[in-house]
C-alpha cells in the first residue's frame, strides 16, 4: 500500500523523484480533512503554517519535509514534543540567496529596475548623463545581520566589491573575521555605519521585527536595507514611514509580511523600494538540489532511519 503523504502543490519535478510507493494527498487542513487524518508525513512546499494544533488532527505523523532550509512556519517544538521529526535543505542555496542579496542590492542602489522601465518607455529620448545618479556599491560599506552560511557567502561577494563589511551576530565569529576579513559591530554601531544593510538571519523570536522603528532611526539617510531573510524581521509599518519620509534611501525586499503583501499596500506604490516575490534560492541547479534532499529526508524518515538533514 502506498504511504500517504500531504503536500502544498508539488511541482511535476519533485512528484518525478518520488516513487510508486508514496501516494500525494493535496494540502487540506479544514477542519474535515481526510487527507490529515490519513498522512504519515508532510511535504512543506511554499511554507504552509504547522502547528501544534494542526499536527494533533494527524494522528500518523512521523515526519515533515520542508523544501527550503528556513522553517520558522512549522514549530519545531510542538513536533519535538510530538514525536515529529523535521528535515530541511541546508547549505545547498547558500550561494543562490547570496547571488540573491547582491543582485537586490545592485539593483536599488544603481536604478536597475526604474531604469529598465523607463528605457522601455517613449520618455527616454536620449543619454543624460545627471539621471538616475544611484549610489556606489564598490568601496561602499556593508552590514550583514546574521553572518550563518548565507551570510557568508554575501561577505565573500561583496569582498570583490571591495566593501568594507560589519557584522552582527549573537556573537563574535573569530574564524569568520579572519577568513573574510569581516568586523563584528553592535546592531546599532552597524546600522549607523553601513551603506548597505542586507538581513540573512533566520526568523526567530528574537529576530522578529528586529529592524524597527528604532533601527531605521539609526541608518544613514543614504543607506540601504535590503531583505532577503523573512518579511517579519523588518517591521513593515516603520519600514513605509523611513521610506516615504526619505530617512532612508531605499529597500530591496526578497520577502515581505505578510507574503504577498495586500495588493493594494502602500509599500507597493513607493518608488524607492524594489521588490522580487521571494526568489532568494530560485535558481535551477539549487531549486534540483533542495528537491532532491526534501525527497531524501522524507525516503529516509518514513524507512525508519535518520533524517541526513534534520532540524528536530
Ligand atoms: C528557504 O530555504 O527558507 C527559502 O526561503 C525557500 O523556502
């Protein structure tokens, strides 16, 4: 008999990788769902919210499998307590997502999407040198929140820039300073400093709406924020108001809170923010790879053995 499995909407390349004995069951967390109450695991695809309360209603669950390393939609406590076991696709979109901070960077900091527009349009009608001025990346300074793995790799990219590059974390990372020739500052020390600040955190208590009214307060009125973590590190309503009050330059979002924002949010009709529908990892090989490892932890998990990558 093929093992039930519940999943968000698979792509046909993930369903490709999975065998005869597993037998997919959409998505349905009503309260009438017969597809809970039958599944032995979850594949997590575009981060449907799981909960304790959702979790109890499957009586057969032994494991999810989140496609994407970020899981700060499942709660990895109450699974804990459940017996649940969790597996995510670390370190294979690292390079991906820091391909992905840079490029957002680039782009609002020298007009690439305002200038594509206005390229396409009957406007432009010859090269004037005083438009679009945008701000230099190259020798700039950079502020990285949460130096992990993505972090890292946005400090390697951005030492070909010839940034100066700070860093925040919970805590020092000697290793990382020598090896990348980054600086560790206080939060407040790095906003008030860096051109650019790009978030690579994970969404966490802690991190939630960690850049705030506060925080933007702290920024140079050229500065740059630019994220590519979760949409609820940055409290958006402060965000709108240092945009359109120009206390700072402008925002590059990869995520936003809620995800898609309202269409009709105020955030969408500023002209100093650039906005990508949470493309971060969203590159060919790295898209194959993290099917390939959400399929192996959830093979691994429903045979009995260890999840290769695990998160409780
Ligand atoms: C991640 O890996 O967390 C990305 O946001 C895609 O899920």
């Amino acid at each position: 008999m093929p093992v039930p499995v519940m999943a968000d909407g698979l792509p046909p390349s993930l369903l490709d990788m999975l065998g005869p004995d597993i037998e997919i069951l959409e998505w349905d967390d009503s309260p009438t769902s017969a597809a809970l109450a039958r599944a032995v695991a979850f594949i997590t695809y575009g981060h449907p919210r799981v909960d304790g309360a959702l979790m109890d209603r499957a009586p057969n669950l032994k494991l999810v499998s989140n496609h994407g390393v970020g899981v700060d939609h499942i709660d990895c406590a109450a699974a804990k307590s459940r017996g649940v076991l969790v597996g995510n696709t670390p370190g294979c979109l690292d390079a991906a997502t820091a391909d992905m901070t840079m490029a957002l960077l680039l782009a609002a900091a020298r007009n690439v999407v305002a200038g594509d527009k206005f390229a396409r349009s009957a406007a432009f009608t010859h090269y004037d040198p005083a438009f679009m001025i945008g701000y230099e990346v190259s020798g700039s300074t950079l502020g990285i929140v949460g130096l992990g793995r993505i972090g890292k790799q946005v400090a390697k990219r951005a030492r070909a820039f010839d940034m100066k590059i700070l860093y925040h974390n919970r805590g020092r990372d000697e290793a990382a300073e020598k090896e990348l020739g980054v600086t560790y500052a206080s939060l407040d020390e790095l906003l008030k400093q860096s051109d650019f600040v790009a978030l690579n955190c994970p969404l966490t208590a802690e991190t939630t709406n960690l850049i705030s009214r506060r925080e933007l307060s702290l920024m140079k009125s050229t500065s740059i924020l630019v994220n590519v973590a979760r949409g609820a590190v940055v409290d958006h309503d402060a965000l709108l108001s240092a945009l359109k009050s120009r206390r700072i330059a402008g925002a590059a979002l990869d995520v936003t809170s809620p995800e898609p924002l309202p269409r009709d949010h105020p955030l969408l009709e500023l002209d100093n923010i650039v906005i990508a529908p949470h493309l971060g990892s969203a590159a060919n090989r790295t898209r194959r790879r993290m099917e390939e490892m959400t399929v192996q932890n959830l093979n691994a998990g429903l045979r009995g053995e260890p999840l290769p990558w695990r998160v409780v």
